[in-house]
C-alpha cells in the first residue's frame, strides 16, 4: 500500500502506542523497530512528566540504546509515539538526528490522550528544514482499533 518497503519505528513508554505498531501488518521486506532508551523513563506518571519537562527545557538528546538498525533500505518510515507536552518525545528526535532519513518519507502516528498530532509533524518538520525528508500530515490515536490500522493504511 505504501509502494515501497516499510519500516515502523516507535517509542512507547507503557504500550499504547507499541500495540499500534505491532499490529501494522507488515509485508515480506518490511521491519518493525523498537526506539529504547537508556534511562528508562519511570512507570510514575508525575516522575515521567518531570522528565520529560527537563528534556524539553534543555533540548536535549536522550541516549538510544545502540542497536544495529540499517533503514537505509527502507524508503517508508512510519513512525510511533506518545504526544509528551503537545508534541513528540525528544527521544524522537534522538532517533531523528543518528538516522539518516534524507530522501525518505515519515509517515508521524502518535497516541494521546487528547492532543492532536499538528505540533509534533510540525516540529518534526522544523527539525529537517535544511533537508530533503517529506513528512507527511501525521496521525493520531486515542489507542489500538482494527480502524486505527485501516486509517494507517490509508495515510
Ligand atoms: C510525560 C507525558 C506527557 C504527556 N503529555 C500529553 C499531552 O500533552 N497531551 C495529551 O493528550 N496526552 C499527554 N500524555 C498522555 C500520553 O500521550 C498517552 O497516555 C499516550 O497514549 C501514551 O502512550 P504509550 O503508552 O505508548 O507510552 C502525556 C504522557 C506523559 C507520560
């Protein structure tokens, strides 16, 4: 449905989103990676949003734990992930900054509880600025449905 090989890459701290992702059916070729960090963020909501403040204040790029990730074949990207603070968690962008994604697509799915998907494409948008990565309009899920994978589908 994409065209062309798909990879579904995402972040999930308590696996709402990562239920999205691991339901998307792959096809022969295409390959579902899991962005772990190293400093695990904590199972307290309160303590989580604490961090994820920090990182957000500092800009900072938390610490991916290394993996031997090759996308270099994969021209599709679908890429997953809670809204922290109304966009993407900076670990997003961690993954972002060590993986070359120039002349690919990004294909942005989040979950959240209520905030929309708009700041978090646009900031992804922002961050490839000075180069050639289309993102498309991203997509956003209250939680997995056998209609969460059709609109992904349908992106
Ligand atoms: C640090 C933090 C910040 C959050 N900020 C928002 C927010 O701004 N808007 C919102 O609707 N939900 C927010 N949420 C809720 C998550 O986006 C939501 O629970 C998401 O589905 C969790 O996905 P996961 O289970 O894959 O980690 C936040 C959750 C955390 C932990």
């Amino acid at each position: 449905m994409f065209g062309k090989k798909v990879a579904v890459v995402y972040f999930s701290r308590l696996g709402t989103t990562k239920e999205i992702a691991q339901a998307f059916p792959l096809e022969e070729g295409d390959k579902i990676y899991e962005i772990k960090p190293v400093q695990e963020y904590p199972s307290s909501l309160f303590k989580a949003m604490a961090a994820s403040k920090v990182e957000n204040k500092t800009g900072e790029f938390p610490e991916i734990i290394k993996d031997d990730i090759d996308l270099s074949k994969y021209d599709n990207i679908l890429i997953g992930f809670p809204i922290w603070y109304a966009t993407a968690p900076r670990i997003i962008f961690s993954f972002l900054r060590e993986n070359d994604m120039s002349e690919k697509t990004l294909f942005p799915f989040c979950t959240s509880h209520l905030a929309g998907v708009e700041q978090a494409t646009a900031d992804i948008r922002e961050f490839y600025k000075k180069q050639n990565v289309n993102v498309k309009d991203g997509k956003r899920f209250k939680k997995y449905s056998e209609q969460t994978i059709k609109e992904l589908l349908d992106f």
